[in-house]
C-alpha cells in the first residue's frame, strides 16, 4: 500500500511538470527554454523527483515535454515519465 502511494505521488508530481512545462513552452513569444525552466522549476519546489532530464520540443503548431527521473520507493529507488503535448498560442488573423 505505501508503494502504491509513493508510486501515484510520484507519477502526479512528473505528470503536472510536464503539463507545466508544456503550458509554458506553448504560450505567446515562448519557446522550449521557457517550458524547460517551468517544468524545473516545478520539480524544484514539488520535490520527490530526483535525477529529473526535461526533454522540450516547440514545433509551429504543438509543445511537447517529457519528464523523466527517479522516486524513493520501498524496493529501492523507481524510475518514473510523463508527458504533455499542447497546442502552441498565435495570433489568427
């Protein structure tokens, strides 16, 4: 029963990072710098995630982040992913 939760814990804190990030990297004037810093900076204060890579892809129309670490669980340390792809802001005239 704690795996389960350490486990679920874990995959919502990546999953939210990468949302964030992306959100980020997709907003007006943004670009993959952006959604990098976002989804670090969200692991930074949300803990839990260790050894993070951030993984950022801004094309004309989609933002795309993945997250990747590790997580303490009671077998040792687990690893851990998610992503999030969004649609990139613009003006439409």
């Amino acid at each position: 029963m704690v795996q389960l939760a350490l486990s679920a814990h874990a995959n919502a804190v990546a999953q939210a990072a990468a949302d964030h990030g992306a959100e980020a990297a997709a907003s007006l004037g943004a670009g993959p710098e952006e959604g990098q810093s976002a989804a670090q900076d969200f692991l930074q204060l949300a803990g839990q995630i260790d050894e993070p890579t951030i993984e950022v892809e801004r094309t004309p129309v989609r933002a795309s982040v993945i997250v990747r670490g590790t997580y303490p669980s009671v077998f040792g340390r687990l690893e851990v992913a998610a992503s999030a792809s969004v649609p990139v802001e613009r003006v439409v005239p």
